[in-house]
C-alpha cells in the first residue's frame, strides 16, 4: 500500500471522528443555552352553561356575558296647530313647524353568574346613552304649546336601567318587575312595547320568585313608588288646563313609600298566561300649598288606597309561521297609572310630553289623585283617585324568516272622579279621557340581531272638562279630541 493511500485513509477516519467529537459537544452547549420553546398558549374558556355567549372569567368559576345595542331612529309627525281653551285663538302654529326628529342610543349590559349550592349567583348591569333632536328631544314648556319646533342643540343623558342581584330566588336593585312581564317588544311608536314588560328604567325594590312544576311560577316584590306610580298631577298643572283665579293648584301623589306586588305565571310551547295585582297608597301633597291650608287639613284621609290587577294571554301560532305569535293583555286599576300600563299599551300619546309633541290641544296627562273640591279661594279641600282601564291586542307575524311584522290595537279610558264646583269659584279640571290607537310595522333582519323596521302608528284620544268656564264655551270647547299619526324609521343592532 503505498504512502499517500494510507495517509489518504487516516485523513478520513480523523475528520469523521472530529465531526463525532463536535456532535458530542454541541449537544452539551445546546443544553446550556436557554430555551426559546413558546410558552402553553392560554384560551378563553366558554361557559355555556348560560347559554350563548357566556365566557368564565380566568381564576375564576363566574361567567361573564357582555352585550348591548345600537340603535338609530328618525321620527315625523305631521304638527298641529294649538287652540287656546280661553278664547279659541290659535295660539301655536306647529304644522308650520318642524316635526321631524333623530335619536341614536347606545346600551352595554354586564350579566356575571356564578353557580353556588343555593342556585346561581347574578349581577346584571345595564347602562343607556342617549343622543336626540328635534322632535325627538323636547316636549312642551306649558300648557297648549306643541314644542314641536327646531331646537337648539341636542339632548344627551346617560340613564341607569338595570343594577341587580339575585341568589336563591331573592332580586335586589334596580330590577325589571315580575308585573308583567310575557309581553314582547315588538314596536316602536310609543316606548319599547304595547305593554309595559317592565319598567323602560327599571324599578327599585326586593322580590323573590318561586318555581313550580309544569312551567308556573310565582313570585312577590316590594316597589318604590316613585318608580311604579309613573303619572303625577305635578307636570304643567295638567288636571287643571283652564286655570282659575290665583290659585292654579292640583294635588301630586308623594313618590315616597312601597307597594306590594304579586304574580303567578304559566309558560310553556303553548304560549303563557299570567295574572298580575298590586296593592299600595297615595299620599296627598298640595302644590302650591297657601299658608291657610296644610294637607292634614284636608277632608278625608290624607292617603287612600290604591290598586290594580293585570292579566296578559299569549298564544303561540307556529301553524301560520314559526315565531308567529298573538297577545292580549287587559288591567284595571285605581290611582296607579303606571301599573295599568295604558301609557304604554296606547303609545305615549297620552303623556304629558307626548300629548304636547304629537296630539295638542288639552293635555290629558293621567293623574293618580285629582282635586273634587276647592274653598272659595280655590284651595283643594278634598280630592279622590282616578280609576283606569286599558286593553290590548298584538299579533306578531312572519313573512319570511327574515322579515316580520307587529300589528297591534289598544283602548284605555281614564275616569276622573267628580269635581264639584264652589259658588262662584269652578274647579275647572279634565274629566274622563278616552283613548285608542293602532300600530304596525316591517322589519328586516339581513343577518342575525340586525332590524331595519319601518312603522306607522295612529292614535286619538277624546276628554271631557269638568265646570267649564264661559270662555272655555264659548270657544267651542277646542282641543278636546285630538288625533294625529306618527312614523318611524328604526336601525338597531344587537349583540
């Protein structure tokens, strides 16, 4: 073998045996260095045992579901022109007016629920901003003035409308109230819904609910009144709009205090049924109150007994569309507005600010208490409780899977109680109201939690005056039957 063979042969076996020695001692240095290996990636953990939606809060066993909406809406109602109940004069031309208006809300909602050996655990938060103008941003500053005209500006306010907790059957805070409830909120003229399923700003106070076999439940709550008794007599002296002498008084009920409320519920693919009663008391309160009269001087009890009972049916019909659905709802009460729920079931027509954007003429703002009698200065000597009744109707209807409609009819009556005159000095005051109107929309849901609704409503309404003055007669007693229509234009999205 010659030299340079042999050499070429050993040349080989060092350089792979080098390479092995390097191999080797990398693999030590590799050991050495830090490792660059990523971390276990961390991953929000759903909770469905909610529902959609809900995600566990991490380092915790507390699910957390954030949601909310946006809505847009544009409004226009034709105006009317505003007859003084003293001469006849006209004393506002709204039709010349601008009835137009805009609002755009936006709402977040925070539900936390954790599970515990009692039942769930709840904390609800929802929060309401509001931006609007126009029509949509005002209401009338005094009697027979339709605010309906340009205003400068917009109004902004952020509103509280759901603070609550609830564990083992007990509510605490600002709630939704069982009264109610299986009403659905399907129009738009006139609030969220034909009738109240509770309170637009929720409303204080403590229940507890109960569940039974076959779908029915019960429950009992103890309300603020400010928030359940909503129509007072103390906006714009509405009970007295022919004002007589100096003394332009009218009676308010406290918003201090609580009412008792009771509900018992049946739900289940059929439909549900319900039947609602609330029992409280209105205080007397004389605003502005003369020197010579204090309100325990008042004839008769300075608080009376007020209630009211409320029954809501719901039938489902899913063999004329799947969702289909008809609703009748009916309540009677006596000195407690807010929980007959005509002020929502016949629209806001018969607020005190929607009467002055939209119908004009006499307000016909519903009252609790209402003045019966005055002394010879005008002065409230006694007073009583206005009776209410309303009912409604709502059929709600698809056309499509992504088109549907709600149609609805209502009738509210108020009857104010007698108001006797005193010699020469009238107590000159609303007597019984009527009211009816109709609504009906189409809303288009492109995708899920997206609505662009269209809708129409009408509505009329017919009051009496109690001792009417010889002007007020005179003039051809003006603007006690109002009607007027209103439409709206809706975007809203829900998530």
């Amino acid at each position: 073998m010659s030299v340079g063979l042999q050499n070429a042969r050993y040349g080989r076996t060092y350089l792979l045996a080098s390479v092995a020695a390097l191999a080797t001692v990398g693999t030590g240095f590799a050991a050495d260095l830090p490792s660059h290996k990523a971390a276990p990636a961390s991953y929000v953990k759903i909770c469905d045992a909610y529902g959609a939606g809900f995600f566990t809060i991490p380092g915790s066993d507390t699910c957390l579901k954030v949601g909310g909406f946006v809505r847009f809406e544009a409004q226009y109602t034709p105006g009317q022109a505003i007859r003084n109940v003293g001469n006849g004069a006209i004393s506002q031309v709204s039709s010349a007016q601008d009835s137009t208006g805009m609002e755009t809300r936006g709402s977040i909602a925070l539900d936390a629920r954790t599970p515990t050996e009692w039942g769930t655990a709840r904390t609800y938060l929802r929060m309401r901003i509001l931006n609007a103008a126009g029509v949509r941003s005002t209401s009338g500053p005094a009697n027979f003035d339709l605010s309906t005209g340009p205003t400068s500006g917009s109004k902004t306010g952020n509103t509280l409308e759901r603070a609550y907790i609830s564990w083992a059957g007990f509510t605490f805070g600002l709630m939704n109230g069982e009264y109610a409830a299986l009403w659905p909120s399907g129009s738009y003229v006139g609030g969220s819904a034909d009738f109240t399923s509770g309170w637009t700003n929720g409303i204080k106070g403590i229940s507890y609910k109960k569940s039974f076999a076959g779908g029915w439940t019960a429950a009992v709550e103890i309300h603020s009144r400010s928030d359940g008794n909503v129509q007072n007599a103390s906006s714009g002296n509405p009970l007295l709009p022919v004002p007589y002498g100096a003394n332009d008084t009218n009676l308010d009920s406290l918003k201090t205090g609580y009412n008792l409320t009771g509900d018992i519920r049946n739900e289940g693919p059929w439909g549900g049924i319900e039947l609602s009663a609330m029992v409280g008391n209105n205080s007397v309160s004389a605003s502005p109150l003369p020197s010579a009269i204090t309100t325990s001087k008042l004839k008769g009890s300075d608080t009376q007994t007020s209630w009211a009972v409320n029954s809501t049916l719901q039938v489902n019909l899913p063999m004329l569309a799947k969702g289909d659905a008809f609703f009748f709802n009916m309540a009677y009460g006596v000195g407690a507005d807010g929980y007959v729920g005509a002020v929502d079931s016949v629209s806001t027509l018969v607020t005190d600010s929607g009467n002055r954007r939209v119908l004009g003429g006499v307000l016909i703002h519903p009252s609790n208490l209402s003045v019966t009698s005055v002394d010879a200065a005008g002065n409230p000597l006694t007073y009583g409780q206005e009776r209410e009744f309303q009912a409604t109707a709502l059929l709600t209807h698809f056309w499509a899977p992504q088109w549907r409609s709600h149609f609805s009819v209502a009738y509210a009556k108020y009857s104010t109680p007698t108001a006797a005159g005193n010699g020469g000095i009238l107590n000159t005051q609303l007597g019984d109201v009527t009211v009816w109107a109709t609504k009906g929309n189409l809303i288009f849901s492109p995708v899920k939690d997206l609505d662009i609704g269209v809708e129409v409503g009408y509505g009329r309404d017919k009051a009496t005056i109690q001792n009417p003055t010889a002007a007020f007669l005179a003039a051809g007693s003006p603007g006690l039957s109002n009607g007027n229509w209103i439409s709206k234009l809706r975007v809203q999205r829900t998530f």
